[in-house]
C-alpha cells in the first residue's frame, strides 16, 4: 500500500512542481514500482493481480470508506 500511496502522492505533485519533467519522471517511476510489486505479489499467492491491484487502490483511495 505504501508503493501506491507514492504513486498517487506523486501523481498530485504534478500540479504544483517546480520541474514538471523530474515531477512526471517520479510519477511514471512511483508507478512502475508499484505494478511490478502487484505482479510479483499476485503471482506469489496465485490471486488476480488485477483483484490485488483494484483492492490496494480501494484502500489507498477510499482509506475513509475502508476505515
């Protein structure tokens, strides 16, 4: 959760960064580590990584609803 907690973290400085190409740059990188840790997570315990995805995304976005 951590992992897509920097994603969207770095998606929202956008908006407001000094340098937008470095502030893009984290984003894509923020991104790609997070899919990757999904996959490899998904593949461990033999789940969809689309349902592993969907469900860290629900907790990190909706933290208010889930809790």
């Amino acid at each position: 959760m951590q992992l897509e907690q920097a994603a969207v973290d770095a998606h929202n400085a956008l908006a407001t960064a000094d340098n937008p190409a470095a502030a893009r740059q984290a984003a894509v990188d923020t991104a790609a580590a997070f899919q990757a840790a999904v996959t490899e997570h998904a593949a461990e315990k033999g789940t969809s990584r689309v349902d592993v995805e969907m469900a860290v995304k629900k907790a990190v976005r909706h933290a208010e609803v889930a809790g």
